[in-house]
C-alpha cells in the first residue's frame, strides 16, 4: 500500500490541467460523457489526478480545473468557462472548497448532476466562513490562519495530520510545504445560489476527515437529499479512495 500511495502521490506533484479520454473505452449507455473537477483550497487541480485517471481509463471527457483562490467570483469564473468548453451533459465535482464553487456554478444547464467530496455545501447567502461556524471545530479548521497580506494557509505542523494522516508522511509533509493559499474574501463570499436545489446531488462522505468533521458532511448530504457514500479516509480521500470517489462519479454520470 504504501508503494502504491507514493507513485499516486508522485502523480499527484505532476501536475496536468485536461486529461485525454482514452478514445477505445466504451461508455455506459446514456451516460453523461464530461466529467469536471474541481479542486480544494490548500492544493492545486493535480490533487484530482488519480481520480481523474481512473475516468479517463474508461472514456470520460475529464477536465481539472484549476482554480486561481483569489476569490469565490474568480473560481466560478473559471469553473464556468471548463464547463463553456463541455459538448454535452456534464458531471460537475467538487472538494472541499470546491464545494462551495460547484454550488454556485452548477445552475449551467449542462451539469446533470453534483457531486461532493468531503465538500462544503452552503445554501443561498452562506458563506464559507458560516459553515465553518456551524459544526465542531476540528485540527483542521483550528490551524487555518491568516498571513499578513490576509491569504489564508494551514498550519505546515498541523497539515500532514489533519489534512492526509492517510498519505506517507513525506509526502504529506511536502503537500504542508507548498500550499496554495485561499484568499480571505473568498471565504467571506456568500453563494447567490445553490444549484443543489434543483440537480441531482451525490455526496461522500469522508469518515476520518478532520477538516470537515464527517457529522458536519452528513449534514451538508441531508440537507441537500444527496445520495450518500462513506469511504474510511481523510480530507484527502479523493487520492487514496480515488476508485471508490470515482465510482461515485460514474453513477452521478448515469442520472438523467
């Protein structure tokens, strides 16, 4: 396992923006084919690489984006113009942050389904600073703290553990190092919609999470009537859990 989770990690460093469908895979009937990913603060869209492999094995049209975190309105943009890119029904994926991204996002009439991965899942006017307050503090929340240009980071000591206990410490280590900060007005920005209201929503559930506590992530997935799947990892479990996150898109992909 642990061999395994270095060359995922090794992956991972990369870095890629569009992964190539792979052009002999046969798609489930009716199927939507686009599949977009998009990614957390802290990280940069190489986090969704194993995820976003394992789809483009089978012959999805995946798409990283890569999320500036400057702000709420800059991430959408970005997310709006992969989704402008997209001939036909997509699945839209977020983590973490991106949660909050695909929410205001996702009323694009091609999205057919959401998609959370230990997300965040605010309703009209909440912001990410809400929903931070509405549930138990955890390691990782407790150790966000803002520089002094207010760009907000996770503490390097705590990151490893709170953010991917489940991936070799030196990797976890080197994601502490070489964190992307997330601008503080972007976690001050309500959303002014919740395209969850009206799309089909999937949610996974991360049960060893200490970012998003999982009993907050339950919540977020009752709320939003979402069709929910546990898997037993961390924040990252979008990298160590990829296939089981990445079935979960797969099914997101079979709704009409």
């Amino acid at each position: 396992m642990r061999s395994l989770l270095l060359s995922v990690a090794t992956v991972l460093m990369a870095g890629a923006t569009v992964a190539e469908p792979a052009q002999s895979a046969q798609l489930p009937k009716g199927a939507a084919h686009n599949i977009v990913l998009v990614h957390g603060a802290f990280v940069d869209q190489t986090s969704w690489k194993p995820v976003a492999d394992i789809l483009t094995k089978k012959g999805y049209n995946v798409t990283l984006v890569e999320n500036p975190l400057t702000s709420l309105a800059a991430d959408v943009d970005a997310t709006q113009q992969a989704l402008a890119k997209q001939n036909g029904r997509t699945v839209l994926v977020g983590h973490s942050w991106g949660g909050v991204v695909i929410t205001q996002a996702g009323d694009d009439p091609k999205v057919s389904a959401l998609v959370y991965v230990s997300a965040f899942a605010p309703d009209v006017g909440q912001s990410l600073a809400i929903l931070a307050k509405s549930g138990p503090a955890t390691e990782g929340s407790a150790a966000i703290h803002p520089d002094e240009k207010g760009n907000l980071y996770i503490d390097p000591k705590v990151f490893p553990s709170a953010v991917a206990a489940d991936l070799p410490s030196e990797i976890a280590e080197s994601l502490a190092s070489h964190q992307l900060p997330l601008n503080h007005t972007a976690f001050e920005a309500p959303v002014d919609k919740a395209a969850w209201h009206d799309k089909p929503t999937f949610y996974v559930i991360s049960t060893k999470d200490k970012v998003i506590a999982p009993e907050v992530q339950e919540i977020f997935a009752n709320e939003m009537k979402a069709r929910t799947t546990k898997v037993a990892g961390s924040h990252a479990s979008l990298v160590v859990h990829a296939e089981q996150v990445a079935a979960v898109i797969e099914k997101a992909a079979l709704v009409k």
